[in-house]
C-alpha cells in the first residue's frame, strides 16, 4: 500500500511538471487550414515565378511586392517609397533602403532588376501584362520600360507574381529567399513549415512558427477547427459558418470581394454557336436565389464581371436577368422544341445535352452545378455535371461546353487585368474561344487610356459587350471568411485575397 502511494505522488508530480512545462513554454505556433493550397490550385510551392506560387509566397508571409492594396484597394507603397512616369511608357521605382531578404542580402534596384527580369522570362502572365522591354538600375531605384502605355504597371506590380526574390540564391522552394516577415523551413504539396525570418525589415514576427496545411475537403476542414487541430482557417462552406458564429470560442473576419462564380462557353460546341441558345442559358440562372439560398448570404447576385463596389461594376451594366418563359421562347425560336414529350428540347432528332465542367476545392461550385441543373431542366435542356479537380485535362481535350470557376476579377484594383486574361483571342483563360473585335478595339484603348474617368466608362463598356455577346455568365460575387480561434489576434481577410499571414499575427 506504501509502494502504491509512492507511485502515486510520483506520478501525480510528474504530471504537474508536464503541465507547468506546458504552461510556461513561451512557444508561439499557429496551425493553419485552407482549401486554396495545393496542386490542384497550381500554387504547392514559393517560386513566384512559377504558375500561382506567388500567391502561395505573398498570402503565406513569404514575399513582398513593390507596392500592395489598402482596403478600398488602391495601390500603396510596400517595398517601394514612391514611383514617378518619366513619360507614358517610363516609370521609375525608389525602393526602401532598409530591406533585407532572408539570407542577410541587402534588396538593391540591381536585385530588383535581376528578380524582374526572371519574372517576365518565366511567366507569360507577367510578360504579356507589363510588356516590359528594359530595366535599368541605379542604388535603390529600379526604371521600367515597356513596349506599351503603361497606366496600370503600378496596380500589375502589386499582383502576388510582382514578389521580389534574391534570384542570386535560386528559386527552389528550400532556397527561396524572400523579403516577409517568415521563411520556409519546410514545404510539400500538403504542408508548408514557416519560421520568423530574422532579416524582416518591420521589425519581429509575432509568431515562432507557423504550419499552413491543405486541407481541400471542407467537413474536414470544419471539424479540426472545432476539435483543436488548427487555430484558423479558409475556405470553409458557407454552410459551416454557422458552427463557429455565435461560439464565443471563435470570431470570423469576413469582406466582400471580387471573386466571382463565372461561367465560360465553348464556341466550338456546335449549338452555343447560336447567340440565342447562349442567352436562354444565362435567363436560365436564377442568381438572386442562387446567393441567398446556396450561399446562405455570403455572396450577391452578380450583373456582370465586378462588384457594385466597384466603379465599372454593379449597376455600370445591365444583364438579362431571370426569365424561363423568354428562354423557352428563344429556345423555340432557335429550332429546339419538345417533340417527343420527354419534356426536354430537340432538333432534328438530337436533345439539347450539354456538359458542365467545374471542379470541387471551391466548396460551392459543386452546388452551383446541381442548381444550374435544375434550373436548365426547367427550360428543356439537359445538363451533364462533371466536378472534378481533374478539370484542366477535360478543358485542354474540348471535354465540355460550359466552364464555371472561381475567379478573382479584379484582383489589381483594375478592370483591365480580367480582360486581358480572359474576354481577348490572345487571352490565356479564353478557354471557350470568344472573339469579339468590339471587345478587342475597346480593350486596346483602355490598355492606352490614363485618365482615370475614361477608364472606367471603357471598361463598363467592354463588361456590356461581354453580357450583350453572352460570351461568359456571371452568377455570383462572393463574400471571404476567415474563421480563427478567439485568441488569435491581427489575422484579417482583405478584400484582394492575397494577404493573410502578417508580421502583426499572433496568439494570445
């Protein structure tokens, strides 16, 4: 019995050691969970010049880029101090003179140049947008040249590709060596290890460590925030919000963003070749119902490609709203009727079937399908859904006739960047072949429009040649949510969706 009580106390000493360690560690790690990590999302890795890395590096605490947005999305000073146009090509860059990357390397317009130089080597995004044709370097300031006008360089230099890297120490992502205030310590295509990095020109980190982890099914993404694994987490469904809203244990960041269900056709698939059959699609999507009942209200009815809190968008177009019966009409008006009473549309013979690709890391995609199912069931047409995250095989193969995506449209402040990467022939996300040379003659001219009221007018007029076209469909802008334990602090969603993790984050 003495024994026993012996082992007793010892145990219960031990136990109590455990805890007071436990307590008094001083430790800070932050567990992060995000659907918008990984291979599917062509961002596993910290090369910024390499796919959608970059957001990867900029939205992780890796990398900086020249200038950032503000919350009303205007561009900002970052790594810069100030820019002057020499002329309407010519731009030049003061950069600060107290950054370091991580390996202790002072950032120098020459180190600028050289990442710059890289970028527009590798990335045809980047090349096609900046069109630069010369850098030069002088001690801390960095002068652009570029083939064209460039009245958006500014806002393209804060797009995440614009991230400055020591190229001098390679871009593996082991080696990357960024100017955030956190380095890699690790990465796979599931988890990234991040530590301070100890040259961050803003003074320490909060953090000790952070693991940012992939986890693209959003159950489970919902049940380790409840059950302890991770401190915070993105891309939640919307349907999970209501776990976490009126738990005193969490709190949620959210703001309305630019990210867009959008919607492409395939102009080559013979039956959307036909304007009318294209319109009776769009009338077809009930986007109202759409935003409040699937996305139980964290999104709003789009009209065309942007927001209403932006200038060119929300009310600057008109779409074709809601309307069966005018979609039927067109429908009959295009040769598709219901001739054999299976109460869908045909044409000599043929029934009116499409395929609709989208894919399921969006947690809300797949439920857009099932309701555009529905909803073209109504007007006679019958829709083949396809979510898969196997989605840019189907696209490359001509293996469907309506894409729908996430798409941030206006992720430079800017309408011009959505048009140039998708409503162009030369588009890279042109994928159903739209040709417009409306579109194109008034894209042109925004490329060389400074003024920034012109802007706008032509941009709102390029989104009502898209709408009047039907060349895309646009269902719904989304609201983001970050949802994080109550005792994490300074971890905020922003409304371009590119910064996340801060040298201000930190535990309590």
């Amino acid at each position: 019995m003495k024994f026993l009580s012996v082992l007793l106390l010892a145990a219960a000493l031990l136990i109590s050691a455990c805890g007071s360690e436990k307590q008094t560690s001083t430790e800070k790690v932050f567990r992060y969970g995000t659907t918008a990590y990984g291979i599917a999302m062509e961002n596993a890795g910290m090369d910024a010049h390499e796919s959608y890395q970059c957001w990867s590096a900029i939205r992780y605490g890796v990398g900086e880029t020249l200038f950032k947005f503000d919350a009303a999305m205007q561009s900002q000073p970052w790594l810069a101090t100030k820019y002057e146009f020499i002329d309407d090509y010519t731009v030049r860059i003061t950069l600060r003179d107290e950054v370091y990357f991580t390996n202790g390397s002072k950032m120098t317009g020459a180190a600028v140049k050289a990442c710059l130089e890289d970028l527009i080597g590798r990335h045809n995004r980047a090349r096609g947008d900046l069109a630069i044709t010369g850098i030069a370097a002088e001690g801390q300031t960095v002068t652009i040249t570029s083939a064209n006008k460039v009245p958006v360089l500014i806002n393209y230099l804060c797009d995440p590709y614009g991230c400055i890297m020591d190229m001098s120490r390679g871009t593996d992502d082991a080696q990357i060596s960024g100017t955030g205030p956190y380095m890699v310590q690790s990465l796979t295509p599931k988890e990234v290890v991040l530590v301070p990095n100890p040259n961050y020109w803003g003074g320490r980190p909060g953090l000790d460590k952070i693991i940012v982890s992939s986890i693209t099914d959003g159950n489970t993404l919902a049940l380790a925030l409840q059950n302890g694994e991770i401190d915070a987490a993105q891309g939640l469904p919307y349907a999970s919000l209501s776990l976490f809203e009126n738990d005193p244990a969490y709190k949620i960041s959210s703001t309305d963003t630019s990210r867009t269900f959008h919607a492409a056709f395939n102009f080559n698939t013979p039956a959307l070749t036909d304007a009318r059959v294209r319109r009776a699609i769009a009338l077809c999507m009930d986007k109202e119902t759409f935003a409040r009942v699937q996305l139980l209200g964290n999104g709003i009815a789009a009209k065309g490609a942007f927001p209403p809190n932006l200038p060119f968008g929300g009310d600057a177009v008109t779409d074709s709203g809601h309307n069966q019966q005018e979609a039927r009409r067109l429908l009959a008006e295009a040769g598709w009727q219901d001739t054999d009473g299976d109460g869908y549309v045909d044409k000599n013979g043929a029934p009116l079937t499409l395929r609709w690709l989208t894919y399921t890391s969006r947690q809300e995609l797949p439920l857009l399908a099932e309701a555009a199912q529905s909803w073209l069931k109504q007007a006679g047409i019958r829709l083949e859904i396809n979510p898969t995250d196997g989605y840019n095989d189907y696209l490359r193969r001509g293996k469907w006739d309506i894409y729908a995506k996430a798409f941030v449209t206006a992720p430079t402040g800017d309408a011009q960047y959505y048009f140039t990467t998708h409503a162009l022939a030369s588009s890279a996300y042109n994928n159903g072949g739209y040709h417009s040379a409306k579109a194109e003659a008034l894209a042109a001219e925004l490329a060389n429009e400074f003024n920034p009221n012109r802007r706008t007018a032509l941009a709102a007029e390029l989104s009502q040649t898209l709408l009047d076209d039907d060349a895309f469909m646009y269902i719904a802008h989304l609201k983001m949510s970050l949802v994080m334990k109550a005792n994490v602090q300074n971890f905020a969603a922003h409304p371009c969706d590119y910064y996340e993790i801060t040298k201000d984050l930190t535990i309590d």
